[in-house]
C-alpha cells in the first residue's frame, strides 16, 4: 500500500522519482555510515487492489535497486518460502522492525532509530475476531498473513508497514511477512500496541 495506493488517503506513493531513498547500512538515519540506493523498479503484487481504508489483501511490493548494495558483510535474512522454509506456530516469538511511529495513537513522528521488538504469533481464528469488517468484506486474505502481537505497548505502528517480520531459526534470521495493518478490535484505543491490537504482516510464502 506504499507504492499502489489509493489517491488522497493519506499515504504518498513511493513509486514516483524522488518520493522515495531507500536507506540501508545504518541503525540510525542521521549516522554518517547511511548509503542511499536507487530504486530502478517498483512492483505491486498483481492481485493487490488499493482500497479507501487501505485494508487489502496481498498487500506486498518488491523493489528492484539499481545497482547492488555494497559494503554490506553482514547476514542477510532468509526468506521463507524462497529459500527454504521455517517452522512458525502459533505462540513462537516473531521479531518485528522499523521506523515508525512510537505513539499508540498511531500519530507523531517515524523513529529516527531502528526499533524491534519480540511477540509471539497469533492463531488466525484470534486475527479474524480481532478484525471483524476484514472478514465480512474479505479485505484480508487470513490464510496468507501474519497476526502478531496483542500484548499492551508491544507493536508495530504506522511507518512501520513494508517493515519486516522475523523469525530466529537456529540462530538464523527468516523474513517471513511485511507489515500491512493493525487489527480492527480494540475499538477507541488508537491504531497500535493496545492489548488485543493485532499486528497484521503479509506473509512472504505462497
Ligand atoms: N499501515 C501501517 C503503515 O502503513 C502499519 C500499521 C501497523 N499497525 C499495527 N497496529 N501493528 O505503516
């Protein structure tokens, strides 16, 4: 919902020259050790259809750099389904990252640091009560995502969408869904990390 989205909702689409730098090899956007790269193609997923709430399925983009990334020696997370594949069950911890907003009502600003933190993984049964219009207008597909989370001051918030969902395997690092939205339920708490607010990630499997 980044790159294809739905005119006047809020969201600026990243596709367009110069909406978008794609920032990597820093913890903290203002360090000096930050590289930029350019993004030579944006690609939506062909089944994803923006919606006026943003709320949809196969919400999943891929961005094609212009050129690879350097000075990078670290390792890179697997990705779940490409490969290989990582057992993940309801309860195991799920890792989530980004630079998005630190305020439960979803306002303010995106963090200038990395931020992450560990919940566990939610039943689907769990993510559909917690998302009951999804369900009723079919606006989440809930065999392809992640619901996350649930627990008070412990989620992803917004800026933090297209951000990574991880699981630790032994001692390796599997992306296996990016962040798409928050659970409808609770109502009037805000958009994040209330309890029983789920965090909803595309999975990245097929
Ligand atoms: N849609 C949000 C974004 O664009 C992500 C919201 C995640 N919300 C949550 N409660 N985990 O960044």
């Amino acid at each position: 919902h980044c790159i294809l989205n739905w005119a006047g909702d809020g969201y600026l689409s990243a596709a367009p020259a110069g909406n978008t730098r794609i920032v990597y090899g820093c913890l903290d956007v203002r360090d000096a050790a930050c590289r930029i790269a350019d993004a030579k193609r944006y690609v939506a997923h062909p089944c994803y259809t923006p919606a006026p709430a943003n709320i949809d399925h196969d919400d999943i983009a891929l961005i094609e750099l212009r050129a690879p990334v350097e000075g990078m020696d670290g390792q890179f997370a697997l990705v779940n389904g490409l490969n290989g594949s990582v057992p993940l069950e309801d309860g195991d911890p799920v890792t989530l990252s980004g630079f998005g907003t630190t305020s439960p009502s979803g306002a303010g600003g995106a963090s200038p640091v990395l931020l992450e933190v560990s919940v566990p993984k939610r039943s689907k049964a769990f993510c559909m009560q917690q998302s009951p219009s999804a369900v009723s207008n079919g606006w989440i597909d809930f065999d392809h995502v992640i619901c996350t989370g649930g627990e008070a001051g412990k989620d992803s918030c917004n800026g933090d969408s297209g951000g990574p969902a991880l699981v630790l395997h032994e001692g390796t690092p599997w992306l296996v869904g990016v962040a798409s939205i928050g659970s409808e339920l609770p109502l009037s708490t805000g958009d994040c990390a209330a309890s029983g607010r789920l965090g909803v990630y595309t999975e990245v499997r097929a």
